[in-house]
C-alpha cells in the first residue's frame, strides 16, 4: 500500500528466500571478497566475447540464487532483471534459458533496487508466489559501449567510476525465511546541469539525497532508525557530496551512512578510482555482505539507495546534462 508520496509499503513482508552474488577478479580482490559465492578469475568466463560473458555470468548467479532459495526455475512466477547494455541484452538474451515470464528493467546503477521493489510489489499483492530478480554488469562490456574499449588504453581522471565485474539474483517470496522487504520508495528523476560523463557520482548525489528525504517524510522516521543507510555507487567524489547535501538540509545520515561503491574496492587497489559502479555492484555489495548481517542477527533495518546516471552513449557525444535517478529499498530482519 502507498504511504506518503512516494513509498510503497508491504504489510506482508516479503522475504529474500535464497540469493546468489558472481564477481570477476578485481572485486574478489577487494575487501568484501570472501563474501560472494563465486569469483572468476577469467575476464571471458570462457567465452568468446564480454558480451556473453556477462550473459554467462548472470545466468549463474539466477540458477544459483533458485537453487539457495530451495525451489526450482519452475517454480518461478516471473523474472525481473536488467542490466547497463543497450537492450538489456544480458538479462534478454539470458532470459532464453530460464523460460520463465519475464519484465526488463532499466535505471543504470539503480537497477535491483526497481527490480526489488517491482518484485515485492507482485508478491505482496498476491500476483506472484516467487518472484526471481536480478542485474549485472562487466567492465569491458560497459567500457566500450560507454567510453573506449578495454584495450585503447584510455586515461581516465579519478573522479571516474570503475564499473564492476559482477552478477547478482534473488529470489522473493510470499513465505519462507531469510530478511523482509518491508519498503520501498520509487525516486524522481533528478538533473543539476551536469553533463561530464566521469562526474558520475557528482551528478547522482542529489537524486540520492532527494529519495533519501521523500523517504524519511514518508515515513516519519529519522536516519537513526537504521543500521545502515547505504548509497549505491557515488563513490569517494559523490558520497561525501550527498552527505555535505543532507546535512545543508537538515538530516543528520550519521555515521551509518555508506555507499556500496566504496565498500567494493579498496582505495588502493589499482585503477578502481572513486569507487564501484554499474548494476552489478549494487547487487553483490546488498547481496552478500549488506543483506548477511540481517541474516546474521547483526542488524535489524537496512535501507539501501541505489543511484543511477540515465545517459546514454548518443547523449554524452552531443554534451548533454545527465539526468538521475534513486531507488530506496528497506530490509528488515
């Protein structure tokens, strides 16, 4: 039911039944390595070509989260996945394997967030018994379509992102165990003038902030009632932003205020730049470290903000602004 605005509240709590994060090498190699379920070291998952590597790479995190969710592809409802290629190639194309019904969403770096809240939305209005989401991205896929491909060897300022090798899925569901979706607010579309595509997290930051705030007025909560506030994908440039932002308007994020690109990298590792970025690191970052401490009984709320920057390779060429957007999503124990 819609409470305020813009949330969406889900009296029946749907529950994460079973979920499933893949990374590449870079992010195994990060501090949150130890916490996903698989790391490939191989940049082609032995194929041909990024492109399917990504499919690759998204069709097993999907059957791995089915099979942690203890159920089968056929007991699927509806799928809703997405990712950063034109078309969602990567969720589509996947999509001929599972053979289930299937939504195609898009909002860049906020992907699962929608597919989230989409997700829960289907099930606590009893139109879906298990409903199957999911994103990802591959650097060098998300390289050449938005920048230069992998091997031009391009320089890049440290304002830029570095997108993530990474594919996450889980499975929603009417009944069973694992953490809640209690909530989900849907953001607003967001644009400050800013057109320098490696300002990515710069441009993000004020949808963060504005979702964060439609939030709290509809709920009438404070930043302190949760463990976590988690941004996705600002980065060590656009994070502290949101913050200087929250604090000019008022709202305190405190010191539970994170972000899912910075908690991915660490700040030494070579050529990560601000931070994470793309579908994927969103997902793996909830997925397998945000969403265990509620398993774990180390956290009761977490609110997670998943930003995306909706420009397009035709936009950036023609200098235009970016417009942004930002999912939130809260998960209880």
């Amino acid at each position: 039911m819609q409470t305020g605005r813009q949330t969406w509240r889900f009296p029946s709590r749907p529950r994460i039944t079973g979920s499933a994060s893949i990374v590449g090498a870079k992010e195994g190699d990060g501090p949150l390595g130890s916490s996903f379920d698989a790391i490939e070291r191989d940049a082609y998952f032995g194929e041909p070509s990024f492109e399917k590597a990504e499919r690759v790479m998204f069709e097993r995190a999907q059957r791995l989260a089915v099979k942690h969710s203890n159920c089968s592809m056929n007991d699927i409802s509806y799928v809703i996945a997405g990712d950063l290629l034109a078309q969602n190639i990567s969720a589509s194309f996947s999509a001929r394997t599972h053979s289930r019904p299937h939504l195609g969403v898009f909002s860049a770096c906020a992907t699962i967030m929608e597919a989230f809240a989409l997700a829960a939305l289907l099930v606590d209005s009893q139109n879906g018994e298990r409903v199957l989401v999911g994103a990802s991205s591959h650097n060098s896929t998300a390289e050449r379509i938005f920048r230069y491909p992998t091997e031009y060897g391009g320089q890049k300022p440290q304002t830029a992102h570095c997108t993530a090798t990474a594919a996450g899925a889980a499975v929603i569901a009417a009944q069973g165990e694992g953490p809640a979706i209690t909530e989900a607010t849907v953001g607003r579309v967001i644009d400050l003038g800013i057109s320098n595509p490696w300002e990515m997290g710069a441009a993000m930051a004020p949808a963060a902030v504005d979702t964060l705030r439609a939030h709290l007025q509809d709920t009438g909560r404070t930043t302190l009632d949760y463990d976590w506030i988690a941004t996705g994908d600002l980065g060590r440039v656009g994070h502290p932003l949101a913050r200087q932002m929250l604090l000019e308007q008022g709202i305190d994020p405190g010191h539970q205020f994170t972000d899912c690109g910075i908690l991915l990298y660490d700040a030494q590792q070579p050529e990560v730049f601000s931070g994470g970025s793309g579908p994927g690191c969103c997902t793996v970052v909830t997925l397998s470290y945000l969403l265990k401490k509620i398993q774990e009984g180390k956290n009761k709320r977490i609110m997670v903000i998943a930003t995306g920057a909706l420009l397009s390779p035709l936009t950036a060429q023609q200098g235009d602004t970016i417009p942004c957007i930002a999912h939130a999503v809260t998960f209880e124990g």
